[in-house]
C-alpha cells in the first residue's frame, strides 16, 4: 500500500498541475525484462533466439491485459540497478533470464533465490556481478503487493524459491488477494518456457472481457504437452501461487 500512497500523491500533484482527471492520471505499470546476452552464441555455442520472442509476447500480453505503460528492457538495459530502482513501481514484472535458489549470505540451509541481470554485449553471467537476489527485490518493494509475476527462468517455481515472497506473495494456491506468480521447477528449455507462456496468454486473451482466470490459462497450457526437457531428471514442470480466481487484470480492487 506504500506504492499506492506515493502514486496517490503524485496523481494528485499532476491535477493540480496539468488539470487533468485523476482517473486519466493513474496507470498500472508493468515491466517485462529480457536477458539476451547470456544466450548468445558466445556463451550457448548457438545464438538462442527466445529471449526476444518472449519479450515482444509478453510486452504485448501484458498490454492486453490492461497494464500500461509496459516497460523493462530487452538484452543489456536489463541490469539490476534498473530491475531495482523500477520494481517498486510495478503492478507486474516478468523476467526471462538465469534463475536458481541459492544459498543465501548466511549459508546453508537458507535460500536466497535470485535471477541474473543481462552480462552485456560480449559477456555471459557471472553470479557474483549479475545476481538480484530476492533479498534485494524485497527490499526494493517496501511491502508493497504485485498482481501478477512471471519468472521465466529455471528453479524458481520449486517450493524452495524465496522469490515469491519478494514479492509478498504468499506460497499457496488459495489466495484471496489479486495476485498470480507463475515460474518453473526444474531445469526448463526457453522453447518450453515460450511454448507455455504463448498458449496461456492465447487462453486468457482469447476470451472477451477478462472472463478468464490465470489458473484457468495456467491449466490449459499445462494440458497441451508437446514440453522439449533436458533430461529425464528435469521433466518440463510450470507452478503456480497465488488466487485461482484471480484473471490477471491490475489493480488492488
């Protein structure tokens, strides 16, 4: 609720100062981030081409859904000073980079997810300078609530992923709050990861109105099969927390 009072405050100060209406002032951002770098062929040995498919869906899905503006970045913009100074002001984020749950600075057994800001042209990940733990997202978000977030990277949708929390969201499938976190399990293909992400913004943007809910989208993708995996040890696995009645749309109300 912090975020909602500090946007309160400055749509009633553009009132006052531009004279427009309140209603025309507000908007509920997002920010879809896309890590390219670390999937070029400098650091794959091929150059995978989804992070930018999975940036124009998702910018384009999160429209549709009612978000605007919709910002982020696409390739080396994506660095963990942007992610952290904008998240705080978003209503949805998605990421597509490196994610896992590591050790937390304390040490083990205590986890401290994170994913990977983009590396720059000519680089690939290094955990040491590209790491946004969730420790740092949560503090960055002040206790502020988020309606939807997408980790489209590996891991983070594992019961032992703190992401969710970095988001105050809550790590349980019966929710009353307006809220939907969607990441994988196990070890996920980007080909997997876009296949799913593409039949569920088709199901929940298919219908008129908003009729649809997020778990609604989320089981039908699931239902479609046709996954690419790793091995036999990271079958494709897509999880979600949050409300099953909740159809994605912004807002706290």
């Amino acid at each position: 609720m912090r975020r909602a009072k500090t946007l309160l405050v400055s749509i009633l100060l553009a009132v006052s100062a531009l004279g427009t209406t309140a209603q025309g002032a507000f908007a509920f951002r997002g920010d879809v981030w896309s890590n390219s770098d670390a999937f070029s062929r400098n650091c794959l040995g091929f150059t995978d081409t989804y992070p930018q498919q999975m940036y124009s869906l998702n910018t384009a899905q999160m429209a549709a859904l009612g978000y605007s503006p919709v910002g982020g970045a696409l390739g080396p913009s994506f660095t963990k000073s942007a992610f952290l100074s904008n998240v705080f002001y978003d209503y949805a984020v998605y990421a597509h980079t490196h994610g896992d749950n590591y050790w937390a600075a304390s040490g083990a057994p205590n986890v401290d997810s994170a994913i990977l800001q983009d590396p720059g042209a000519g680089n690939c990940n290094s955990f040491s300078r590209d790491a946004i733990r969730s420790s740092a997202i949560k503090a960055a978000t002040y206790g502020t609530f988020y309606n939807l977030v997408i980790m489209s990277t590996c891991k983070l949708g594992s019961s032992a992923s703190t992401m969710p929390g970095a988001f105050q969201i809550e790590k349980i499938k019966s929710s009353t709050e307006r809220e939907f976190y969607l990441g994988y399990v196990y070890l996920t293909y980007d080909s997997a990861a876009f296949r799913f992400e593409k039949a569920m913004w088709s199901y929940l943007n298919g219908a008129p109105n908003h009729q649809r809910t997020l778990y609604q989208a989320f089981t039908y993708a699931a239902s479609i099969g046709g996954y690419p995996v790793p091995n036999s040890a990271n079958p494709f696995q897509a999880n979600w927390w949050g409300n099953p009645n909740y159809n994605g749309t912004p807002g706290w109300a």
